[in-house]
C-alpha cells in the first residue's frame, strides 16, 4: 500500500484535567473539566498529517480494551490508515493524565502501556506492506521499534523526520539514522549539553546535533520561534503571535506539517513557516486532536495575515 506519510509512533488515551492553577505538592485542587482525549505523539502527528491533506498510516500498537476500540475508530473519523495499527493481548492501551493551567501550559504523567510492547518483528510486517515517501517517528515507543523502523526506513529510500521527544526517551543511535530532527529547546539540551536561549545557542546546538550524522536540523525556541539549518544555511523563523489556550500536542502538530510540507517540497524553511501557522492556530483552541487545524484553514490564516 502507498502512502504520503508513515507514522510510527505512540499511541494514548489522555486524560486531561483544566486547572485556574497547578496544585503545590501535596495539594487538592478542583478542575475546571476534566475529558478523556485521543493521544500520544505518534496519534497526534498521525492525525496532523492527514487533517492537513496527505495520505498517512500508522504503525503502533493499542491493547485489547476500550480505549483501543475508541482510539481505532478516532482514527477512522479523522481519515488515517489503521491497517497496520497492531492489539496486544497481554497490555493495556497507554494512558497519561495531563494538567493544563491557566496559562495554558501542561504537565503530564502517564504508562507507556501498549506503545512498549511494540516490536521489531510488529515493525518488519508492517514496512514489508506499504510504500511512504516520508517517516515520522518519535521515542514513545521501544527502543527496537525505533531503530528497527529507521533502519528500514532508510533502506526503503524513505526520507526520515525523527521528533527526539519526550526528552526522557530519547535513543542516540537514532540520529544516524534521521534525515531531519526536531527538538525544542529542553530537548536540544539533553542532548547536546547547550542551554537553548537565544538564536547563537541554537546554532552551537544544531552544529552539535549535526555531529551525530542528521544533516538537518531545526531547533524549536517557543516564542522565539525556531532556527532552520539546512544545507549548510541557518534561518530564524518567527513564531506566531497568539494567545495560547492549550500547548497540548502543539509540537506533535508541528511534526505533522513539517512531514506534509516535505511531501511536495524539500524547502525546509517553508515547511517550517508552514508548521509554525499550523501549530499556533492549534494551540489557539481547545479540544485536543479537534483543535488540529485543516489545510484549508491554515491556507485561510496565512492569506489573511500575508505570510
């Protein structure tokens, strides 16, 4: 089967609670609201991809349980691929409670469940079914999925896009193999050892990243926007200025788009202003996978504002 994206990745049931603010240790705090979310980087990315116009599957692993069912069918109504999408029997879907205040920041615990239990061998009969120009790929998963899917990936002639996140998981051996990789400042730190804080740090930082065999590279800054270094050319893209509801999945919509703009286009610097319109209109808005905008309303957005 042929598809413009391959997403390996996690895959969770999110249980997101609103807060006025975020409880001291040991504290009881009352929610505003509390819902239960699709999830999961590799979900978030998946679903980015396809709202945003480009034919994605994905690869990951759920348990036999009810969050599975409804996470299947959430994929199903947002047109990604779950042909491949693998049920453990002796696993629970992943599961993570999230705490958004009232800044819109969040903070997050959770099991990684079935994403674990992901294997090389579920990887292999997966890439042996399908054809994809672009792999997005992140660490929420085992450790032999990931460097089992890059492997093949790059085999395949497949151009590789590794989100190094969340920073706890992050495999170095897997940068050998990524075309392009996407941290934000605290990853960047874990693993370079340089505090991001400005544009000369993150280009101390990209050129260390470089080291370990990615040739691109865009350091992702928050507010101060992100550092694009391609082909030996470094360049600041913006942010976009907007109030910020909920930062939930906005770097996972960043991926997303990234992975679509490079379907048609190598140009990564407008494939990075084009992720940078995407995510700020979904951290803009409330609802989760909901709030991911589609290609027309990111089209709409820059035409307004003439970017």
């Amino acid at each position: 089967m042929n598809y413009d994206i391959a997403v390996v990745g996690s895959i969770n049931m999110d249980v997101v609670a609103k807060c006025g603010k975020y409880p001291k240790y040991g504290e009881t705090t009352f929610a505003h609201s509390v819902e239960m979310l699709p999830g999961g980087k590799g979900s978030n990315q998946a679903v980015s991809a396809a709202r945003l116009g480009k034919r994605t599957c994905f690869i990951g692993a759920v348990g036999k349980d009810s969050a599975g069912d409804q996470l299947i069918n959430n994929f199903r109504d947002k047109n990604v691929d779950v042909t491949h999408l693998i049920r453990k029997e002796k696993f629970g879907t992943g599961t993570f409670v999230a705490i958004i205040d009232q800044s819109g920041e969040n903070t997050m615990v959770g099991s990684k469940g079935a994403n674990e239990a992901l294997t090389a061998q579920d990887i292999e009969r997966a890439f042996g079914a399908i054809e994809a120009k672009i792999l997005l790929i992140q660490m929420e998963t085992s450790t032999d999925s990931i460097l089992t899917a890059m492997k093949i990936a790059k085999q395949k002639g497949m151009f590789v896009i590794l989100d190094p996140a969340p920073a706890d998981g992050i495999v170095p051996e897997a940068f050998q193999y990524a075309d392009l990789t996407l941290p934000n400042a605290q990853e960047t730190e874990r693993i370079t050892g340089i505090k991001v804080t400005d544009e000369e740090s993150a280009q101390q930082a990209a050129q260390k990243i470089k080291t370990l065999g990615v040739p691109n590279v865009i350091v992702k800054m928050g507010s101060q926007g992100c550092l694009v270094c391609q082909n030996g050319r470094s360049t600041l893209v913006d942010s976009l200025k907007v109030k910020a509801l909920d930062t939930v999945g906005a770097g996972d919509c960043y991926a997303g788009a990234i992975a679509d703009a490079l379907v048609d286009s190598d140009d990564l610097v407008a494939a990075a202003k084009f992720a940078t319109v995407a995510a700020g209109i979904k951290v803009s808005r409330t609802g989760g996978q909901n709030a991911i905008p589609t290609l027309q309303e990111v089209e709409n957005y820059r035409m307004a504002n003439s970017l």
